[in-house]
C-alpha cells in the first residue's frame, strides 16, 4: 500500500543508511514499504547539469517491508519522490505590481484605523471646537476618526512640550493650530516643497562681504518692503512664495512700491529651468525664469489657485523684472548680512518636526530638527531677545500658523533647521 501524500526529500542531515537503503546495495540495509524507491544521495554538481548541489531523488532496488515500528523509528518511509533542489520556475511566481501594492496598504491602513483604540469621550467638545475654529470637513466617518487620533496625539504632545516650557526648557509655546489633524509625514509631503540641487545652480553668483558695520535687529516689515502673510494651501509651491517675496522686497527698495507678486506665475511657467510646480521648486531658478522673461505678473493679474497650470503670462501686466540672482555661502554670517544690506532673502530649513509645524510663540530651536532642508520661507530680518539671536522668517501656511504666519529661529546656533544652507536672492 503507498503511503499518501507528497514527495519529500530526505533531509541533510541523514546519512544514506538511515534512510533505509544504501546508496549503491541492491539489498536495502533498512526496512522501507515495498515497490518505492528509496531516498539516495547523489551528486548533482555536474556542470553540465543546471541543477545546485544537494539531495535530489535516485530510485534504487524496492526495500522490503520489516517491522512497521523499526520503520518509523528509522525515518524510512519513502514518499513519492520530488525534487526541491530545482529553482521554482519565475513564471509560476506570483507577481506583486505596483497597483497590487497600494491596494495592499490602503487595506492594511483602513484595517489599522479600524484597530486603533477609540478616541477620548472626555475630548469631544474640545474637538468640537477646534473643527469648527478652523472649518474642519472630512469625507467620511473613518476618515473623521483618523484625523481625530492624530489631533489627540497631536493634543499630548503640544500639553506635554508646554508644561516643560513653563518650566524653563523650551524658548518656545506650541499650539494647537489648523495642522494639528496632521502627521509629520504628511506635513513634509503636502506642504513642503523645496528641492534640494543636485549641484550648485551655475546661473548663481557668490555674495560678497561688504565688511559694513551691521545693525543689532533688522526687520523690513516696518520699512514697508513685506507683503501680507499667503497660503500656499497643498501645494508644494513655499518655493515659489519664497522667490516672490524676495522680489517684493528688491521692488519696494527699487520702485518705492509694495505689491504681491504671482506665486502662480512661477509655478505655471518656470518647468523649463527646473522647477515642478506643485511638486517642488527652487527659488533661484525661478529668478533665472524672471531674469530670462525680463518680468513677473502681479498677483492680481495672475491670481494663486493652488495647483498646476498652463502658463498665462502676460507680458502687458508684468509688476516686477530682475536683472541678476545670488546664492549665498553656506554661511550664518553672510546671511546676516545680505538680510541686512539686501532685504528679505529667500532661504530654506526643515519643516518636518512637529515642534514645527505646530509652533505658536517664542524663539524655535528644537535641537533635533536637521540640516535637512525640504521647506523654503523668507528671511525678512534678525534680531536678539534676552541674550537669544534669532532669525525672523515669514512663512507661507497663512496667519494661523505660529506668530501671525512667522516663526523666530534661534540664530547662530549651528545652522539650526539648515537655515543658511541655501540662501538666496534677486537685483532688479
């Protein structure tokens, strides 16, 4: 009678006579059922042979059957044979595709939402509030309840940093502004946009220091050369906020008039020289497109839509032109003085910590947020509070984000947040 089931190999580690039959004796030394081939070990190393080296099965002479017991203490019960030595055919593999994985993970995030512990009832009201403080509306139930555990995340951390700054270890509040439904991931990849270069921009030039004796605080907002404070919305588009307000600056100093220049107009039109619109920038290439387009639209005439479109330059209703653009040395110093001597200049830091993102007063420095930069911002002065430098910088996620929509970092504090890393700016 055979023995159901599959073919299984003998493993590794026994010899050829504990299989039951030796390799080359046609009289089995070992009880094994009758009519089967026993297990034998071969070589399978012949180079013509596309097989790997190991066990593979070779019929013998059959093994008469002796005592059941001796049999199955021997471990000779020969099954029909199977070769596991050869490669699986790579047709026969399942293929996992891209479309296969994102279904995957969209499962996996729904099932993990559905396993996540249940919001705090205690909390209710106050999330009550805050979605109607700031407009909060989702598309649905789960997607409600996964933004409601993150802002409760969200909710112990800014408590917690809070607490230790009332005790004198933070220079800096947290608030629970319209990001707080937000994950540092999704912070980094919807509203950041800066994209580091692969080299520096050869269009560029290197600043020069001046050696002039620098003032203890600058800030071109009360000399009238800063627009209001936008919103980028989600667009990757802070780059292109950057390079405008840069320009608004050099305008106001140039012409003696203030006015918003198109974020629109960038990002529409300036794919040419590098840029990707809603997925990233850089603010000196956009000065090369205004230099090379000998203009840029006002914001009236090219208003902001947050997303990516055709170019609608209008040459007739250009507010702005520049003539040359300038990188900076990677320098704290030279930054110092260009924001100075120069105006608002256009720069970049890191954006993805928390601590950042839901920053509400005082001079940020979080001594873990890198040198990795993903985020540009204006740099429009400096300036010293209780023995702390700091750096001035308006943002671009509207006037609920941090100080009315700027935020102090600690300056001269090793290039905290990448801040000097790639600054920029543009003459007319």
């Amino acid at each position: 009678m055979e023995h159901p089931g599959k073919r299984l190999t003998a493993p590794a580690s026994l010899s050829p006579q504990r299989q039951g039959c030796a390799p080359t004796d046609p009289a089995p030394a070992l009880p094994a059922f009758q009519n089967q081939p026993c297990l034998s070990r071969v070589p399978t190393a012949d180079k013509s042979s596309r097989r790997r080296p190991g066990w593979r099965v070779r019929a013998s002479p059959p093994c008469k059957l002796q005592s059941p017991s001796k049999a199955r203490s021997s471990g000779a019960f020969s099954l029909p044979s199977q070769d596991f030595t050869r490669p699986p055919d790579p047709k026969t593999r399942p293929q996992c595709t891209c479309r296969m994985k994102i279904l995957i993970c969209t499962a996996l995030a729904f099932v993990s939402v559905a396993a996540m512990s249940q919001p705090d009832p205690t909390l209710d009201h106050h999330w009550e509030l805050w979605t109607k403080a700031y407009e909060k509306q989702y598309n649905n139930e789960i997607e409600q309840r996964w933004r409601r555990i993150i802002w409760e995340k969200n909710l112990r951390f800014v408590t917690l940093h809070n607490l230790e700054a009332s005790l004198g270890l933070h220079s800096y509040d947290l608030g629970m502004n319209h990001l707080a439904d937000m994950t540092s991931e999704e912070v980094t990849s919807i509203l950041t946009g800066f994209r580091v270069p692969d080299h520096q921009p050869t269009n560029s030039t290197s600043y020069v220091k001046t050696w002039r004796t620098l003032p203890a605080t600058v800030d071109w907002r009360e000399k009238g050369c800063v627009t209001d404070v936008k919103n980028q919305g989600s667009c990757g588009s802070c780059w292109a906020f950057s390079a405008a307000g840069a320009l608004e600056g050099q305008l106001k100093l140039k012409k003696g008039k203030l006015e918003s220049l198109s974020p629109q107009n960038l990002v529409d039109c300036s794919s040419s020289y590098g840029n990707h619109g809603c997925n990233g920038g850089l603010p000196i290439l956009a000065f090369k497109y205004v230099i090379d387009n000998k203009g840029i639209d006002s914001d009236t005439a090219y208003p902001y839509t947050a997303k990516d479109g055709s170019c609608k330059y209008d040459p007739s209703r250009k507010a702005a032109t520049s003539t040359s653009s300038h990188q900076l040395p990677r320098s704290e110093a030279a930054l110092q003085e260009a924001v100075a001597n120069v105006g608002p200049i256009s720069v970049a830091i890191d954006a993805s910590r928390p601590s950042f993102f839901l920053y509400k007063h005082g001079i940020y420095n979080d001594p873990l947020c890198s040198q990795e930069v993903n985020h540009a911002v204006l740099a429009v002065g400096y300036g010293n509070l209780s023995g702390q430098d700091y750096w001035l910088l308006k943002n671009s996620w509207s006037t609920s984000f941090g100080e009315q929509g700027y935020i102090r970092l600690a300056r001269n504090h090793r290039n905290l947040c990448g801040i000097s890393s790639y600054a920029s700016y543009a003459l007319m």
